[in-house]
C-alpha cells in the first residue's frame, strides 16, 4: 500500500505469509508429511542465494518437508506428551 512505509508493507505482508505457511503445516499433517517450521536463519544470505532481492522478496521463515527416517529416528519410538486439552485451550462459553 501506497500510504504506508516499506518496513509497515514488509510486516504486513509476513503475517500475511504465515497464514499460508499455517495451511502448509496442516495440509502437510493431513498427506502424512513430515514438517519442520524454521525461523532463526540468516535472512538476507538466504535471499541472496535464492535472488529473492530480484523479485523484491524476502525470506521470513523455512518450511523442510519430507519422510523422515524411521530407522535412524531414536525418537520415533517415544511416547509423545501432549497437554490436556483443558490447559491447552480456553473455553468461553
């Protein structure tokens, strides 16, 4: 938008991106594909091995997908903890 700064734009349209990347993470789950959310990378190295800079792009965060290997996984077998739902959520009624 026009009436608002680069960085205001940039912002905007990251949140924006992370709805997507939301929807990516569950369609992922439901095709029974493993994926690994990432933040915490060197950004602008990112976007300059992948020319982001010439599509006026810019990276914000990482989606590996995969199959993981179950044989060279020492965590495949672990019980997962989940939280209860009712610390998990907070109900209005």
């Amino acid at each position: 938008m026009l009436s608002r700064s680069a960085e205001e734009n940039f912002n905007h349209a990251a949140k924006q991106a992370y709805i997507a990347f939301g929807i990516a993470i569950a369609e992922a789950a439901l095709l029974k594909v493993d994926a690994t959310p990432m933040e915490g990378f060197n950004g602008p190295q990112l976007d300059e091995l992948l020319g982001l800079g010439e599509k006026q792009l810019k990276s914000v965060t990482l989606l590996p997908l995969g199959n993981r290997d179950e044989a060279g996984d020492w965590l495949v077998n672990m019980k997962k903890v989940r939280t209860p739902l009712d610390e998990f959520v907070i109900e209005y009624k």
